[in-house]
C-alpha cells in the first residue's frame, strides 16, 4: 500500500477514504457501546488494520498502542474490542465496494470472475473459512466479497449481480438453482463443468451425454450446440450452450494428476475420459457471443486466481494465527478492509493532484 497504517501522516490519508459517519456505524453494529481506552470509531479501526497488517500478535498491538498515545491497553482488551468490532469491519467493506461507482466498457457485458479462497488457522488440520470474491475484470477491481465460514459453499448467487454482468466460474459452481437465480436478475453466467455433474438435455427433453459429444473432437475442434438443464423441484430448467474443446494430452494429464492426488484412488476411465475436454455451460445467445468468444471470456479467469495470490502476498490472506475464531474473523475482516482501502486509494490517486472533469486541448506557443 502507498500509505502504512502505524505512521500518523498516511493514517490521516487513509481516514479521509473511510466514511464520514464512521462513529455512527461503530455504534449500530455494536462495535463500541462506550468509549473508554479507545476514544473514538478511528481508533478502533485503526487497530484492527494494525492487527491485520503482517499478522501482528495482540502484544505488539498492545504495546503498538501505547507507543502511538491510546495508553495502556492490555492484549486482552485488544482482544475484546477486536472481536466486537466484527460486526462494524463487515459493513465498512460492504460500504467501501457500494460506493464504486459503476464502469462499463464499450462491450454488451460487464466480465465478472467469482471465485472463493479459503484461510485456516495456523496448524490447523482443515479449512475454517472462506473467503468469496467477485471481480471486475474489465476494471481490475473487487466488486464483492464475503467471508464465511467453512460450511458457507460456493455458489454462483452468493454474491451481488445484475444485468449486463457476464458471471465467469469454474467447475465448483455449476449449481442449477443458483444458476436459475443468477438468470433472474438479469446476469448472464460461463460456468466450467464436469461431465456428470449438471444433467443436460435437448430440446424435446431427451437426456445429452456430454462425452458422448466430445468424442471425436481432435486439437483445435469445438462444439457449440444448444442445450438445457434438467429441472428440479426447485430449479427450472435453464437454457443455454454446451461449448467445448479437446485439451492437449499434456493440459489432460495435469489434470488427472491433480485428481489422484486430492482423492487418493486412479481415476475412473470416464473421469480420464472427460480430463481430455473443457466443457463449458453459458447462458449467452450465440448471437451475442460466438464460440470463440465464449472461450476467450473463460481464459480470462485466471485473473482471479492472480487476485488470490497478490492478497496472500500483500495482506498474508491464507493463513492466521489467532486461534479463536472470532478473533480470526476480525483478523481476515481487517486484511479484506486493507485490501478494499488499497484499491479505494488507487482510484483516486492523481499523480497531478486532481481528477479531471474533462479533457481540453491547450493551445501550445
């Protein structure tokens, strides 16, 4: 970040981006009920990017604390307010993602790449929470996020989408009601997807076999037919496009070995069948985007997964060493605050000072 939290001057840049009603939102999501060793909203604040910052421990916040001028603050008192100021770091992300302003480029879709990554507490055994993210690809910005824990799965609706936002996912999201839901609003989805795990059929009803399809195609060939989800009792079916494409040998093989090693058995001939193809479900007219379109909008998640690796480089999001849970939620809530705060700063930094209303032309000697 341009600006570092624990220096007086950058944390007064950094103030002006937080909003003007800071003390009010503290108050209504029972942030701070009195003030005592903390005096006001922005010094709680503070703290909690402090603690968030290179993982610092409560003792180097407490002692931290007394250095800037808050006073003798135990660790256990950090403790209590860190844990009670989950409530305020939630909706001060939520607000600094409500106020960007909407951006569209010259095209018919606003590209959206929704993912999750998870974060664990240090030595810990399993995943404790996951962090879902949407993001702007025609912007390079987060337009959404949330953190939950391990039981909150990925799903394609979680998160805010309306019309004109082309949803981009991979395969852990090819849910057939949120992908009904998705349509609802107005937003277009690209979902990658395992042969087996979203029924297809054709237009009079009958079921599809995606491999089936895919079984002649040699490098270089795709498919593009018209296809739809097979209702549920509470999902309808969803029209849309089944696009694929026969990977190369080497692409397969990565896959499959990523396979042995997450489930411990030799994959199926059907599952070593389908690792040789990409298979893609859209809801996009073909009128509106052709194969090679569609294909291109995939390529472009990876950008998404290069988000994840910026965020566990610049913040350390991955990992945490509270061990409480609670206090991990304001530790991971405050890395995702630095995070949006890093991004608020950069849209309206000016190397000049100012943003410009306008062009004009001056008229040189």
């Amino acid at each position: 970040m341009a600006t570092d939290v624990s220096i007086d001057d950058d944390w007064q840049q950094i103030v002006g981006l937080l909003p003007a009603n800071l003390r009010e939102i503290a108050a209504y999501t029972g942030a701070v009920v009195r003030y005592r060793k903390i005096r006001s909203a922005e010094q709680l604040v503070r703290l909690a990017l402090i603690y968030a910052d290179d993982d610092a421990s409560l003792r180097k916040c407490s002692a931290w604390a007394s250095e800037i001028g808050f006073g003798d603050i135990t660790d256990q008192a950090i403790m209590k307010r860190l844990v009670g100021s989950v409530g305020l770091l939630r909706e001060l992300c939520s607000l600094l993602l409500s106020s960007q302003e909407a951006v569209r480029v010259r095209a018919v879709f606003r590209v959206v790449l929704v993912d999750s990554t998870t974060v664990s507490r240090r030595r810990a055994h399993g995943t404790d929470f996951r962090v879902h993210t949407s993001y702007d690809a025609s912007r390079g910005r987060i337009c959404g996020v949330e953190l939950t824990r391990v039981d909150g799965g990925e799903s394609l609706d979680r998160l805010p989408c309306g019309p004109g936002d082309l949803l981009v996912a991979d395969q852990g999201y090819p849910s057939r009601l949120p992908l009904a839901q998705v349509r609802e609003r107005g937003s277009h989805f690209v979902v990658r997807f395992f042969h087996s795990s979203l029924p297809l059929q054709d237009a009079q009803g009958k079921r599809i076999d995606p491999l089936a399809l895919c079984r002649d195609l040699r490098i270089g060939d795709t498919i593009d037919v018209e296809v739809a989800t097979v209702a549920t009792k509470t999902a309808p079916s969803i029209k849309g496009r089944l696009v694929a494409l026969r990977k190369t040998d080497e692409q397969a093989e990565r896959q499959l070995a990523r396979t042995r090693k997450n489930s411990g058995k030799k994959p199926s001939a059907s599952t070593e069948l389908a690792a040789r193809y990409m298979m893609l479900f859209t809801s996009v007219p073909c009128e509106e985007c052709d194969t090679r379109a569609i294909l291109d909008v995939y390529r472009v998640r990876w950008q998404i997964e290069m988000l994840f690796k910026r965020a566990k480089g610049v913040v350390s999001l991955g990992e945490t060493a509270a061990k409480q849970l609670e206090l991990c939620e304001a530790k991971i809530l405050g890395k995702l605050l630095l995070l949006l705060l890093i991004q608020a700063y950069e849209a309206t930094f000016f190397p000049w000072g100012y943003p410009l209303p306008r062009i004009e032309s001056v008229e040189t000697a």
